[in-house]
C-alpha cells in the first residue's frame, strides 16, 4: 500500500523545540539545546512534505549477552496520532482506528538469567502530550515479552517485573544454588501432582453422575455463586431438565448432562472448605471439553445449550483451574460463534415475533459473552477486539426468571431480581471497555496521563452510579464481586505510571495514591471478609479476583519499599506504615497456608512474598547490600525446604521418583525465570488460593 502524503509548512525550529513546542532561536546548537545539553540539536525533516507511513515498520533490534537495564532496541516511527476519550461515561467511545503511526517503543532486558530473557516494552512520551514536567526521557511500561508471548498493561507482569527487578538481581548475585535444587524439584513435584488429578485424554464422555445428595449440593452452589454474577440458565427450566434427569436416565440429552457437570464443576470450588470434589471437577471438565472438540456435531451445537456449555467451560477452566491460559483464545472463539448466531443483533431487530423468553435468554447470553471476553482480555493483558459500534444487542431487562414466561412489564433497576446487579454492571461497561482498550491496544503517543485522568473520571462516576442504583439490594457475593472488579480496573489503570511515581515523578502523585487505595481495598475486602461463600469463592476459584490480589501485593510492597528509601533521607527516624507491614505478612502466611492444605502446588506466590518481607525488612533496619543477600538466599532456602516435605507428603512415601523422573526438571533456570516464568499465562498459577 503506497504511503499518504499531507502537506505543511516548512520546519524551521530544530527537531527537539518542535517536540517540545518551544520557540527556538535556529542556531546550532540552539538555546534549549545548550541548556539541556542535548548533544545533537537536529535540523532534520525540513521538507514541504511529510510522508505518513501507512502501516508501522519493523523496528530494528540488537542483540544483547549483558543483563539488567541495557538498550535493545527502538522503533523509529514518529508520533503524529491522538486518542481521543470523552470525559462522560455516557459519551465515552474507545478510539478504534488503527494508528497510521505508534508511539516510539524502547525495550529493556529485565532479566537474563540462564535462560530466555523477560524485556520490559517502554512507551517514550513526548513532553508535550503528558502531564506538565514530564520530559522525554521518562518512559511508560508498555508491555513486558517472554519467549513466544506479549503482556499489555493490565497484565500483572507488566507492573511487576518493572517494580521488582532489583529483588531478583540481589538475589542472584547471592549463592542460590541448594535453594533452586529444592525449588526445581518442588516445580517437578507440582507437575506431578496435576497430572495425577488429570484424566487421559481424550476422555470419552459418560452419564455417570454423583449422588443425588451431592449433586443437589453442587448445583446449589453453582446457582447462588456464578449464576449471579454471569446469568447463563433460565433457573425453572434447568431445574425442571434437572429433576427429570434422576428419572429418564439414559433418555437424556448428553449436551445437558454435558451441562449439569459443568454446574457441578463450578459449584464444587465453593462445595465445601478443602475443595474436595477438585479431582472429579477436573474430570467433568476434560468430558466436556473432549464433547465440544467434537467435529461431527458442530452444527448442533449452534444452539442456546450449546452456547450455554461453551460458557460454563469457560468458567469452569478459570475456576477449577484446567488450561487456563486456553481461555482468553477461546473467548475470542465463543464471541464469533455468538455472533455467527446473530446475539450480537437485538432479537427485536431479527426477530419481530420472538417470546419474551426467547429474546431476553438471547440477551443475557451476549451480556455474559461479552463481559467474558473483557474480563479476559483484562486478565491476560491482550488486545480486546470488540467495540460498541460491533453490536447493538440491548441490555437484558429486570425481570425474574419466573417472569419471562408471562408478558409483564420489567421492574425498576433499583428493584432486587435475579438479574438486576448484571444489569446495573453492564452500564459501566463502556468506561470498563475503554480502559481495557487503552491499556492493551496499539499504543499512540496521545498523552497517556491526561487520557488516564478522563478514563479514572469516567469510571469512577459510574462507579457511583452503580452504588446508588444497588442501594437497596442486600449484600450478597455478587455485589462483593463486582465491587473488587471495578477497583481492579482502578489499580490496572493508575499502575502503568507507579514505577515513575515512586522516583520523584510528582505529577503522577495521584496515581500512586489511586493505586495504593484500590490496592488496600482489595487486600482488605478479601482478607477479611466472614461470608463463606466469599471466602471458598476467592480461595479455591475466581482467578480474576486472585490476579488483582496478586497485584494488590505488588503495589503495596512497592510502595513500602518507597517509604523506606524516602525514610532514610529524614533527619527523625520515620517508622513504616504498620498497616503496608501487616498487609506484606498476612500475604506470607496465606501463601503458606495454601501450600499446606493442598490448595495451590505451586510455591510461587509464598516464595515471592517471603523475599519481599525479608529484602523490606532489611532496607528498613538499614542492613548492608551483603548482609541482605544473605537473609535473602537463607529465606529462599527455607522456602524451598518446608514446600519440598509439604508436596512430597501429597506425593507418597516415594516421593514419585519415577513419575518425576518422567515429567523432568525441565533444564537449568535461574531464580528470575522463575518467580517470573510462568507456563499459563492467564492462569497466574502462584496466586493465592
């Protein structure tokens, strides 16, 4: 495609005083130059005309041995576009052309290791199209890349590995060698013990089913957790399927038995304290997958239990925990499949003769498709494909399940029904969309700091709105859910520009306050709440709330970490704040708690955070650079040990030496590959459980 060509006048001021917008003198070097000591002051592109690539180019990259913060490479394409938010959340709209050209990308090598390097993608940002002060050598985390995969912003690795690169290098520069034995094998131990819960696959799928008791339980806690969030079932109609299942035996349909074990799956996370139905929940799950991959029945299953099933897998595999990082792709599949079946057009506009139940079973089901498809995107940092102009499905009304058979009127969204808070969540969709959007699509040299301030505007003004249409609903696990999503998007929004809060950037004052708050926030809500059905629900399921958990820890460390240094430079000793300690404690021991009830086999999580307390701890009592790797290399050796003698017990009194010796160790990696290293990209599989 030939480049388009735009006219304008002749450039006169130098290359830098243009960026700038700055009157320049013309000299060389010219006045700001001097005084910036700017080594080169370029008079460069001095044309009438100014070519606009079409597509952006291939930015070179050079190889690097060395490790840490070196250059390895920059795209040389210019900044000319702009992204455009309303401050409103009813007149917000996501920008989404594609730039004709991107901001200027520069790429540092986080960690090296001995083996593949993580590089953190940062966005160089003009001066004038930032907040005031901002010069341009202050640089943005983008995204962070490792091996064959790409995390945007909302990622947690993308804050993270930006935060937390000097933990990992003192801890390297240690004699770490006996920790990562134990670490490896305990990384061994853990693969094992996940495919001994796994069936073989494929598994070919039955009608067996539990006891009526326990399925009855089951699908109990299915329909008063997840069926409140994400309205998938019409509840009389399943449960009528549901009664005449017990009775009609092999007469049943196999997609809805299909179904019931995916209600069954996600309702055995919150069935009982210790998720003692995980191993069969990962069974039913492998049926229904090996049921969907099916060839032959495709067209069959372009039906309103099909799309239900696709859901409920979809659900089931981030809850349980079964090939998680396969979700964010297969959301991308069940929205094309959705709008191959027409739900992204209102049923009223293809259907002028549609029941009532028809038409709003139809809705509920784009509403849930397309919250899954953001909810994913956000999760895993990658682009959201979706944009308003790409449906015009309307919202689901207020009506109870039982309503929908006759033809009365919806009640008043203020009004409890069994569909209301989706319905009041779905009107901050727009906001939510656009931060997603703005944080993992294409990015363009738009200033990013004032589009994050209208994004912050908008959702928190429909944050209020929510608060005061759900007023007079009582407190209930949906309201709990939606309320930590939000304060995820909160922290995903304000995180990007942490990193330079914490070293003097003041402008950015407000988002490293933003953020420590909603961090603070989701600590607390999680940590303390006494509902146990929140409680099994955040422990044993719901990774995206334990991603923002994940990140929670991020923020409030690397703000502890900040007031330690800023600490130091007082001439009165200034004690931390006792509140960021407890929280940085708490996280230690329910990491370990984890550990030792069998809830989470990867040792991850308690290993991040016992470093981070001892690393804290030894800025904050001022402790040499020595002294401190030592502390660190003793922590992680001891991490090591306790996770070792926990997973060998779940193993047996063998230890599974044959099975490990068949899985493998998987090579040499080094303490950064893998506190960062991960093998499930979505899944975050060292959270909290």
């Amino acid at each position: 495609m030939e480049p388009t060509r735009r006219r304008r006048r002749p450039a006169l001021s130098c290359s830098l005083c243009r960026q700038r917008k700055v009157r320049c003198n013309r000299e060389k070097p010219c006045n700001h130059c001097s005084k910036s000591d700017n080594a080169v002051c370029d008079y460069a592109d001095n044309g009438p005309e100014h070519t606009v690539p079409t597509h952006s180019a291939k930015s070179p990259v050079l190889s690097i041995n060395n490790r840490s913060s070196t250059l390895v490479g920059a795209s040389e394409t210019s900044a000319d576009s702009t992204r455009s938010v309303a401050n409103t959340p009813a007149t917000i709209q996501p920008d989404d052309s594609v730039s004709s050209t991107l901001a200027p990308v520069l790429t540092r090598a986080a960690f090296t290791g001995l083996s593949d390097a993580f590089y953190v993608h940062y966005e160089q940002e003009s001066e004038n199209a930032s907040a005031p002060g901002l010069t341009t050598a202050q640089h943005i985390p983008r995204c962070v890349s490792h091996k064959t995969r790409l995390f945007g912003q909302s990622h947690w690795m993308s804050p993270g590995i930006a935060l937390f690169r000097d933990l990992v290098e003192i801890l390297e520069r240690g004699n770490i060698s006996s920790a990562l034995t134990d670490i490896h094998r305990c990384k061994s131990l853990a693969r094992l013990i996940k495919a001994r819960n796994s069936p073989p696959w494929p598994i070919v799928p039955t009608r067996e089913l539990p006891s009526r008791e326990v399925a009855d339980g089951l699908v109990a806690c299915y329909l008063q957790t997840t069926e409140t969030i994400y309205r998938v079932l019409h509840i009389p109609s399943f449960q009528q399927s549901y009664a005449a299942l017990w009775f009609s035996g092999d007469d049943s349909n196999m997609g809805f038995i299909i179904q019931v074990k995916l209600v069954m799956a996600i309702g055995a996370a919150t069935y009982d304290d210790e998720f003692s139905l995980r191993k069969s929940a990962i069974h039913w799950i492998h049926e229904a997958m090996t049921w969907s991959s099916s060839p032959d029945d495709f067209k069959a299953r372009l039906s309103v239990q099909g799309l239900q099933n696709q859901i409920l897998l979809l659900i089931a595999q981030g809850t349980v925990g079964v090939a998680r990082d396969m979700v964010y792709p297969a959301t991308g599949s069940l929205l094309r499949t959705a709008m191959h079946m027409g739900l992204h057009r209102d049923p009223s506009r293809l259907h002028p003769k549609i029941s009532l139940h028809a038409a709003e079973m139809r809705r509920r089901l784009w509403n849930t498709i397309v919250e899954l498809t953001l909810q994913s995107a956000l999760n895993t940092g990658g682009p959201i494909l979706l944009s308003p102009t790409d449906f015009d499905t309307a919202p689901p009304s207020n009506y109870n399940d039982a309503d929908l058979d006759s033809q009365c009127t919806p009640a008043p969204l203020t009004t409890p029904t069994e569909t209301s808070i989706p319905i009041a969540f779905r009107h901050t969709f727009p906001q939510r969309l656009a931060i997603a959007k703005f944080l993992n699509n294409l990015p363009t040299p738009s200033g990013p700091y004032t589009t994050t301030l209208q994004l912050d505007t908008a959702l928190t003004n429909a944050y209020k709105t929510l608060i005061t249409t759900l007023k007079s609903h009582p407190p209930c696990l949906a309201i709990f859910y939606i309320d930590l999503i939000l304060k995820r998007y909160i922290s995903a929004l304000h995180v990007p520009f942490l990193e330079a809060s914490l070293s003097s950037q003041t402008q950015f004052t407000y988002s490293r306050v933003t953020a420590l708050n909603a961090a603070l926030h989701t600590w607390t809500s999680t940590h303390s709440t006494a509902d146990a059905s929140c409680k099994r629900f955040i422990n044993t399921g719901a990774s995206f709330l334990r991603t923002g958990m994940i990140q929670s820890v991020f923020v409030i460390a690397a703000e502890l970490r900040a007031e330690i240094l800023a600490a130091r430079e007082s001439l009165v000793p200034i004690a931390a704040r006792s509140d960021l300690v407890d929280v940085i404690r708490q996280a230690e021991e329910w990491a370990w708690r984890s550990v030792q009830r069998g809830e989470e086999t990867n040792v991850k999580g308690y290993l991040f955070v016992g470093l981070s307390r001892v690393w804290l701890e030894g800025l904050a009592a001022g402790e040499t650079e020595e002294v401190i790797v030592q502390r660190l290399v003793g922590r992680a050796e001891e991490v090591g040990r306790r996770a070792r003698g926990v997973l060998e017990g779940f193993v047996g009194e063998d230890g599974g030496e044959k099975e490990v010796g068949m899985i493998g160790e998987g090579g040499d990696v080094s303490m950064s590959d893998f506190l960062f290293g991960f093998e499930q990209a979505e899944s975050v599989s060292w959270e909290f459980a």
